[in-house]
C-alpha cells in the first residue's frame, strides 16, 4: 500500500451510505446490488497497478462475484490487500454537540475473525467538526483501536476525520487540525502503538466549504505538509488522504502538489467519493456500461497514482469530475 505510486481504494460505505449513494443514481439498495456495484469495482482490469489495499464493509469482506470468486480472492489475485471498516458508526455524545465511534468493546474478536476471512488492515473514522468546538473523545477512542487491531495482527488506519463543515479559513483548519493530531498522537504513544505499522487518514487542510476565500493547490499543500511535518513522527508508514467532499479534480491536484518535492513519508490516497463519484454515474446499475465505468476508475486510479509521484498533469476533465461531493455532516 505504501508503494510508489499506490493508494487506497476506499469502498467501505456503510449499507445506509451505499445505499444513498445507489438510489441517487437510481438503483435499489438491496444486498444484491451493494454486490454488483463492488464487484465491479475490485475486478477493473489492472486495478493493482495503482491500488495497494481496499477497504471494505463488513458485508463486502464475506461477498463474492457472480462467478463464485470470494472478493477477497480477487482481490489477492490484483495484488491488492484486503481491508476492514472496524468502526460500528457514530452516536451523540451526551451533552455535547460531538459524536463518539462505537465498537471497541468486541473489536478484539472481531479482528481476529477478519484477519481469519483475510483481512489485513482496517479503518476507524471519528470526526470533528470544526464549528463544534474542540473535539472530546475523537482522539482517545483512535489509539484504543490502533492498540487493538495491532494485536490482531491488523494495520490500523487511524481517521480523525476533520469535517469541511463550516465557513471558517484555512488558518483556522490549521490550529485545529495540529491540535487534533497532536492530541491524537499523545494517545497513541501512551497505548504503545507501533507507529512504523499504521497508516494516518488525515483530512486536507483547506477552507471549510463555505469559506467566501479559496485557496490554491499550493497553499492546500503548504498548509498540510506544514501541519504534518509539525505533529507526525516520520517513523509513521503512509499519509492516506480521504477526499472529503473535494471534487475529483481537485482531490488528485492537491495531492500532486504535496508529492512536488520528498516527504518523510509516502503520502498519498485513500479515496472514496474521489473514485467512485463518476464511475457510480457512469454505471447506474447498467451492466452494458460496467466496461466504461471500470475504464474511470481505473484511469482515475493511474491520475492519483502520477499525484502520488508528483507527476500528475490534468488533460479533459468531465463536469462530474470536476464537481464537489461535499455533503454537510457527512456520515460515513
Ligand atoms: P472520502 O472522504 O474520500 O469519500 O472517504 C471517506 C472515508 O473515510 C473512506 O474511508
């Protein structure tokens, strides 16, 4: 997953969130088509060129294609690692405006029975919203999990996902996001986690969406790389980013900025709606256009790819591509 020039194909979509996502183009949100849809998706020709790991629901991680071939297997057989949501959804934590992630309190058994099904890594996301105040129990919950799944024999992905909620400027998304890894980092040092064997899901730090001021792609990077380079120890294995809302175009661009010149680690993609967004489109539960709709995701896989290795150059791109998915409070 840390190869260059490799990513993260991020379609751990809970069945509400693929769901919502399938009935926006149309297709019904039952087991058989949350399948068909991500079967489509890990069995694009060549996908392992640039995707290193998946990350799969708990449905998916036990599905398999029509053809009776375990996804797990299809994956294997690309070259890319199979990975696990672990996390059970967020709840609202009393008197308070934040939320807290369930799910520690049989995470360990149920590590172990993904890593039996073949699983070998996984994701946890909190969020923090910026207009909220300062996040409570974000951090705190993060570094149980990465102790955790550790143990299991898991790679961690540890998300504390800033939301881009919000009309505050990217000054402003610096302070909390420095505070939120810094925190978050305390936590995993004092739970012993093994920071050579995780992987960090940071959201970008930009402006919040509605921020009348935008930045460039450069001053994304400068603004990120600087926050990262202040609070994370280079021992860390990868940078994945989640897209969060950016359009496609973007997504790719700011990333190519961050890989303009070496970074103590590799920095690099854990994208869902930044993959998916045109492809679902494009596809739409029309099985005459799986061929097309493999082509986008693997051509977007290549583009993310090229930004990993700061050798991205952007030539057509389709409106779809170049619109936001921003939603506001963004549920996973
Ligand atoms: P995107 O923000 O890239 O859609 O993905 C969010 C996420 O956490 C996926 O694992």
């Amino acid at each position: 997953m840390t190869m260059a020039g490799k990513g993260i194909l991020a379609m751990d979509e809970s069945n509400a969130t693929c769901g919502s996502r399938l009935e926006g183009v149309g297709v019904e949100n039952i087991e058989e088509n949350r399948r068909r849809y991500r079967e489509l998706l890990i069995t694009t020709p060549d996908l392992g060129e640039h995707i290193g790991g998946a990350i799969l629901f708990e449905e998916t991680l036990y599905q398999s294609c029509a053809d009776g071939t375990s996804f797990v297997d299809a994956l294997n057989a690309q070259g890319i690692y199979p990975g696990i949501k672990v996390d059970k959804g967020l709840r609202p934590l009393a008197n308070t405006s934040e939320s807290w992630c369930q799910g520690l309190d049989d995470l360990a058994d149920r590590s172990a029975a993904y890593y039996e099904q073949g699983a070998r890594f996984c994701k946890w996301r909190s969020v923090v919203s910026i207009p909220d105040g300062p996040p409570r129990t974000a951090v705190t919950g993060l570094a149980r999990y990465a102790a955790i799944v550790q143990n299991a024999g898991l790679v961690p992905i540890v998300e504390p996902e800033i939301l881009l909620d919000g009309e505050h400027g990217i000054d402003e998304t610096f302070e909390v996001a420095s505070w939120v890894w810094a925190e978050t980092f305390k936590y995993l040092a004092d739970n012993n986690v093994s920071f050579e064997r995780m992987l960090l899901k940071p959201s970008m730090v930009g402006p919040g969406a509605d921020c009348p001021t935008r930045n460039t792609a450069e001053e994304v990077a400068d603004y990120t790389l600087r926050m990262l380079n202040s609070r994370v120890p280079p021992a860390t294995a990868g940078i994945m980013f989640l897209s969060g809302g950016l359009s496609e175009l973007d997504s790719t661009l700011y990333l190519n900025a961050m890989n303009q010149s070496p970074n103590p680690w590799h920095v690099s993609f854990s994208y869902a709606r930044a993959l998916q967004n045109t492809v679902l489109k494009t596809w739409a539960g029309d099985d005459a256009k799986k061929d097309e709709a493999q082509a986008i995701l693997a051509r977007r896989a290549r583009e993310n790819g090229q930004a990993q290795l700061g050798k991205f150059v952007a030539g057509d791109v389709s409106d779809s591509e170049s619109e936001s998915t921003y939603q506001k409070n963004y549920v996973y």
